[in-house]
C-alpha cells in the first residue's frame, strides 16, 4: 500500500495506459457495427437492405453489389420511399463507417429498428475481399 501511496503518478500512469489499449474492444462490443461476414449472412439469409449513405461521386466510384445510394443528407426523406417493409434489416454503409454510424440513428427514429451499421465501411467490405460494383 505505501509503494501505491509514494508511486501515485506512476500508478496512474499505468491505469491510463491500460484503460486506453482496452478502448478498442469496450467500443468494438458497445458500437453494435456489423462485420463484413454478418453483412453477406443478413443479405443472404434475411433479404436485408443494403443503402449506401455516400455522396453520389462517391458511390459512382466503388459500392456494395445492389446497394442503393441515398446520401445521408436525403435519408430522413428518401428512406422511407426506398424502404417501405420496416420489418426488413437495413444495413447502412459509407466510406468508413462514420456517416453509416449517424444514420443508424436517423434509421432507427423513423421506426427501422434493425439498421445497422458496417463496421468499417466500405473499405472492410472490400478487405474481405467481397464483390464492389462501379457506376
């Protein structure tokens, strides 16, 4: 206990560190992202939705086969159209998963309550070496 007492700086120092290497896997467990893998078995399995939340430069340039492109901006008015079974899952991606991240929660206030993000966006879809199509 005295060493804990004398050595207080470096005690917190370390609790620091620690706290920070694990941030990664708290985050990970909490975000609720999709992987790639899970993305394909809701696809395939359940007749998922995939809407692509870039900018349609962006989308021109590389997406995910049969997403349909709503830019984030348009979605609260545009997803309803697009999707109107809100039963169905609806993945959401983007170049990084940041801006598929917030309209997850646009998403789920108009009632979809099983959108989900892809983890990584687009650049994990095509790191596991799934199909991209170009427009």
């Amino acid at each position: 206990m005295k060493f804990i007492i004398d050595n207080w700086m470096l005690m917190s120092v370390a609790l620091a560190s620690a706290a920070l290497l694990f941030w990664p896997v708290f985050k990970g467990a909490t975000s609720g992202a999709l992987t790639a893998e899970a993305a394909v078995q809701l696809i395939n399995r359940e007749k998922a939705v995939v809407i692509d939340v870039c900018e349609a430069n962006e989308y021109a340039v590389g997406h995910v086969g049969g997403a349909k492109n709503i830019p984030l901006s348009q979605l609260e008015q545009k997803l309803p159209g697009m999707v109107k079974n809100k039963a169905l899952p609806v993945i959401l991606v983007c170049q990084s998963g940041a801006r598929s991240g917030r309209a997850v929660g646009i998403a789920k206030k108009l009632g979809y309550e099983q959108a989900q993000s892809l983890g990584g966006g687009l650049g994990a879809w095509t790191k596991a070496n799934l199909p991209v199509e170009k427009a």
